[in-house]
C-alpha cells in the first residue's frame, strides 16, 4: 500500500474538518463589505462601530477560553457538529436583523463558533495526521481559512450592486457552506488519540487503522498520565515553554495588523483616495494572494519547517508594513502603492505566520493538556485581534495621520518578532507530537 492510499481517509477527514476553517475565514472577513453600509444604517460612532464589528471577536474570544472543556469532555467531532449548526444559525440571524442589537448577539454566535472551531478544528487534524504531512494537514484549516477570506471579499463585491439590502446578501450567503459542513461530518471519525486517553482503546486502535497512522497507545497513556486527560491542569511548571510559545506566536500574529486589513479593508482604500467600486474590488486581489501564499507555504512548511518560514516572514512583514504607513503619510502619488504594498505584507504573513500559527499550537502541547494549550492559544490570539479591530477605526478617525500611527507600530512589531522567534522559539516538523513533548521535557 502506497502513501498516498495509505493516507487517503486521513486526508479526507482533514479536508472536512477544514471546512470549519473556510466558515472561520468567511464569518472573520464578510463584515468587511458590509461595516460602511452597517453604521450608516444604524448612525453608529466611530466607538460603537468598532464595538460592532469586534462584537464577533468577543464571541470568538469567550469560544475560544472555552472550547477545551467540551472537546475533551465530549470528544473533538460532537464539538464540530454543534460548531456548524452555530455558524447556520448566525448566518440567518445577521442576515434577517432588522435590529442593531439582534445583529450584535448573532455576530457573538458566529464569533463563538469561530473561537471553538478555531481551537477543535486544528487539534483534531492534529491527532489523526499522519507525521510525515502533518503540517500539511493541519496546514489545509489556515488554508480553508484564506479561501474563506477571499470568497468573502468576492462575494462583497459581487453584491455591492444590491444596494441598502446589499449586507443581508453578504453575511446570509453563509447558510450554504455552513450546511455542508454539517452535513459532511457525519463522515469523519472521532480523534483515536481522545479515544485513547478516555479509555476507549479498541475503538481507538481500530480509527487509526481506517486513518492509516501508528498510535502508540501506551505511550499515550504515559504522556497524560492520568486515566481522564480532563482533570490535569495547564497552568504548571512543567509547561511553562509550550505556554510562553504560544502566546508570544499569538500576540505578535494579531500586532502585525493582520485584522485591521481583514475587517476594514475597502475603508483604508478608501482612505488612500480609491473610489467606492474600486475600494471594494481591491480586497478580491488581497483574498487571491492570501490564498496563492498559503498554498505555498503548505507545500513546503514540512520540508523548510515552521521556524525558518516564520523568520521570513517576519522580515518581509515589517518592510511592507512601513511601506503602507509612508504611503498615507507622504505625497498623493505614494498611494497609489498601497494595493501592491498591502499585497505584499499578505504574501508575507500567509507564507509565515497565516500558515504557522493553527499548525504549531495543536502540535506543541502534550496530549493531556493539548486542547486546553489550543484554547489557550486561540483565546490569545482572539483577544488581541478584538483590540486591534476595536481600536484601529478609533485611532484612524481620531487623526489625519492614525492610518501612519497604526501601520508604523504595526512594522516595529513585526521587527521585534524576529528577533523572539530567532531566539526562542523551536522547530518541531517531522516529529510525533509524543516526540516534541519529550523534547521538551528534556531541553
């Protein structure tokens, strides 16, 4: 039997779960096109509609925190099947709101799903990818997440002509993909790894053979070191290193600014002087290059490995980053730049950090603790992603020159992050994730 026959299931089952990351990706960018249209309808501050559009992030932040409880309590499918009827009943609820408040609570629900999936989706991957395509794998949920990104700056556009009624089409557009994801599902396995830490060694001996891996199951057991993973505690010593990893990853993944081009990118073209149809045509191009330097990346991240991709891209991040700030704060002719250089800050995180982040905080955990070291993670990088988002139209509109001010602090970020990856943070490609874990014990 080949590899690739092999490995097939696996890669099937990766490819679905993946599917919550194309609605994350969607859910995180559609409000985009619709944000402009949203404050006129409901004559929002520059303060409340920071609020308004970060009201999804604080569901993603409290989804997030968490996540962990259920997906080890009940297993990682059963959580990614509530997670998908979330996303279906977010997307009908934003797009039927005819009150503000009634759109902020669904915005929350559909924040929430993307906080739990952005923790179980990566985690689950994680524990049925084989070692050898692993990052891969794993890879497929950022990569279904900018393909959720760049189908929704496609559809934005695409429903721009619709008028006042336009932002209902935009967000409701969801309700299919969010189907699908549920119905795909029924499908997929549970994790043989949580089959195996709750005991269930047959079943999770019998998974694995289907997926095509080689689970240790002793070894397993070891690793936890208690018959219910659920009952070790995260916050200790002995996982000090994981812990300090992923939230510095976290925290710089939202400092470079990543969000605030997401969330409001046809306002900044707009303030760089573009036209209304061509501020909403100019996102399209950003989503494309996400998705081409994602895909990249996921061919080489286990050949190259998830350290030497995150150095790149901390250098070409910050040049590009400064590039934008010089472009709103010098002539007029500078800004016609501003597509190609916010091009080329997106080809820089999707080849680094857009491809690293998911891959890294599933693997770098121990399976005792592993889901609640992916809340950790992901309620690090949600909360700092609700500040950025909440704050960037209060600082842009507080000042002429707030675009500069943002962009600039974004590219130091950047320039610091290079240097604490450099020095601190390991690789771990090609290894079982029982592998790291004794690595880590051990350095």
């Amino acid at each position: 039997m080949n590899a690739n026959s092999r490995y097939s299931f696996a890669v099937k089952c990766s490819l679905i779960a993946s599917l919550g990351g194309f609605l994350f990706g969607f859910e995180t960018a559609v409000i985009s096109g619709a944000e402009k249209i949203i404050q006129k309808l409901w004559v929002l501050s520059s303060f409340w509609q920071g609020f308004t559009v970060s009201s999804s992030l604080l569901g993603t932040v409290v989804g997030a925190l968490v996540a962990s409880v259920p997906a080890q309590k009940y297993g990682r499918k059963k959580v990614l099947l509530v997670v998908s009827i979330c996303y279906l009943l977010s997307a009908i609820g934003c797009a039927l709101s005819q009150a503000w408040i009634v759109f902020i609570l669904f915005r929350f629900l559909g924040g929430l799903a993307v906080g739990v999936s952005s923790v179980v989706g990566p985690v689950y991957i994680s524990e049925i990818a084989p070692a050898k395509i692993r990052g891969r794998l794993t890879g497929s949920f950022q990569l279904m997440i900018v393909l959720g990104i760049f189908i929704a700056y496609l559809t934005n556009f695409l429903f721009l002509g619709l008028g006042e009624e336009a932002w209902r089409w935009m967000l409701g557009v969801m309700i299919v993909p969010a189907l699908l994801f549920f119905a795909l599902l029924g499908i997929v396995p549970e994790s043989p790894r949580w089959l195996a830490i709750n005991g269930n060694l047959a079943k999770a001996e019998n998974v694995s053979a289907k997926l095509g891996i080689d689970i240790d199951v002793a070894a397993i057991q070891k690793t936890v070191g208690l018959k219910d993973g659920a009952s070790e505690v995260l916050f200790q010593r002995k996982y000090i290193k994981p812990i300090l990893y992923v939230i510095v990853l976290a925290v710089f993944n939202q400092l470079s600014g990543i969000n605030a081009i997401l969330y409001y990118a046809p306002r900044i073209f707009e303030m760089a002087g573009y036209d209304r149809q061509l501020a909403y045509l100019q996102p399209v191009f950003i989503g494309g290059a996400n998705l081409l330097f994602t895909g990249l990346a996921m061919a080489v991240i286990d050949k190259f490995g998830r350290k030497k991709l995150l150095l790149i891209g901390s250098v070409g991040m910050s040049v590009f980053l400064a590039l934008v700030a010089y472009s709103f704060n010098g002539e007029a002719e500078s800004s016609k730049f501003m597509l190609v250089y916010l091009i080329g800050f997106i080809a820089f995180f999707a080849f680094s950090q857009g491809a690293v982040i998911w891959v890294f905080i599933s693997e770098i955990f121990p399976n005792a603790v592993r889901s609640k070291g992916g809340s950790l993670g992901s309620f690090t990088h949600w909360i700092m992603a609700a500040v950025v988002s909440w704050l960037f139209p209060v600082i842009v509109e507080s000042s002429p020159s707030g675009g500069y001010y943002s962009f600039i602090f974004y590219s130091i970020m950047m320039a610091l992050s290079f240097v604490l990856i450099l020095k601190f943070m390991p690789e771990t490609k090609g290894k079982s994730l029982e592998e790291i874990q004794a690595e880590l014990e051990s350095a």
